[in-house]
C-alpha cells in the first residue's frame, strides 16, 4: 500500500511557499503490544513538576526533572474529566510507544490514577516549525526540516502507524535543531485504517 502525502506551506512573513511530498510503503512492522505494562498513578513520585510550558484545551505543559537523574522533561497534565473518550487518549499512549526513532517525539512515561493522566515526554525547547516559519526560514532550513519530517513518517509507516495530522504544529525543535513529530491523536494503524475503522 503506496501513502503519498503533498502539502504546501505559506509563510505571510517572508512570503514564501514550498511544497513537501512524500511517499512510502507501508508493511513490515511489529503487531501492537497488548501486553504494556499498567501505569503508575502519580507522576510526581518520579519527577518534579516546574514552570507551566503551554495550556491548551484539555491540559496544561509542565518543565518537570526526572528526581532520579536529573533530565528535564516535559509533562502533560489532562484531567480526565476534559476527555470525552479515555480510550483514544489511551490509544496515542500505545502508538506512540512502539515508535522508537531519533525524529519521533519520546514517550518517556504514562502515568494514570482517578483524576489525572499525565504523559511525560522529551522536552523540545526550540519550538513548533511553525513558529518558525512565521520567522523566515531559508530553502536549506526548509529542506533539513523536510529531510527530518521524511525520515519520521518513514519509520512510523513501517511500524504500520499512519500519523494524518502532519503540520507545521505539530513539529518540535529541540535545542539542538533535531525535529520531532508529535500529536498522536489522530493517528491509525494500518489494520484499522485499511478496514475503514475510526
């Protein structure tokens, strides 16, 4: 099964446009894991929460350090009582932990007790592309994001995931230039998808 994927970007700013396109085989990836370990229920056990990052409209980003060696992560709070279906919040848990690529977003822990579930992730300081396009960027800048966004989907259509909601928000900087992909919401697997599940 061919995926091609074309989107076209629009900077007002700088007034530039570049087209991305894509196109991969999808196959050969590992059946999901039905047997993921129960999360733990409080995040604060393992990890110290700071400064708000963002607050969006199920939950708010925290800076949190790791009490055990020190890293810094980003967690995600989200009240349960905000999620009209768990289930599918559970379900980008579960996708995004059979990814493992250098431009994929890291799933660092899920924790999950009566009130609250939290995600903690990699920590991108650099920002949404997004942001950065609104900033200029040059053809060489575009072309390391595309190269780095390529290699993503890649690796997600062989791992049979389907990301359907690739944009510019949805691309992490990290402070050291590397791209991550996140947002897992609205994403498929491919037995799913190629039966027409939701």
């Amino acid at each position: 099964y061919i995926y091609t994927y074309t989107r076209i970007y629009f900077s007002t700013t700088t007034r530039r446009m570049a087209m991305f396109t894509s196109s991969f085989t999808f196959g050969g990836g590992p059946s999901a894991n039905s047997n993921d370990p129960p999360p733990k229920e409080n995040v604060q056990n393992d990890f110290i929460l700071g400064e708000e990052l963002g607050r969006g409209t199920y939950g708010c980003v925290y800076r949190a350090t790791s009490r055990g060696n020190g890293t810094e992560v980003a967690v995600k709070e989200i009240p349960k009582r905000r999620v009209r279906n768990l289930e599918t919040l559970r379900k980008e848990v579960r996708i995004m932990r059979r990814l493992h690529h250098k431009n994929v977003l890291d799933l660092v822990g899920h924790y999950e007790n009566r009130i609250h579930m939290h995600l903690v992730l990699e920590l991108c300081s650099g920002g949404e592309v997004f942001d950065l396009l609104q900033h200029g960027m040059s053809e060489f800048d575009c072309a390391h994001v595309m190269h780095q966004t390529l290699l993503a989907v890649q690796h997600c259509h062989e791992n049979n995931v389907i990301h359907r909601d690739l944009k510019p928000g949805n691309l992490l900087v990290t402070r050291n230039c590397e791209l991550r992909i996140t947002d897992f919401g609205l994403a498929r697997q491919q037995s799913a998808a190629l039966k027409g599940g939701k």
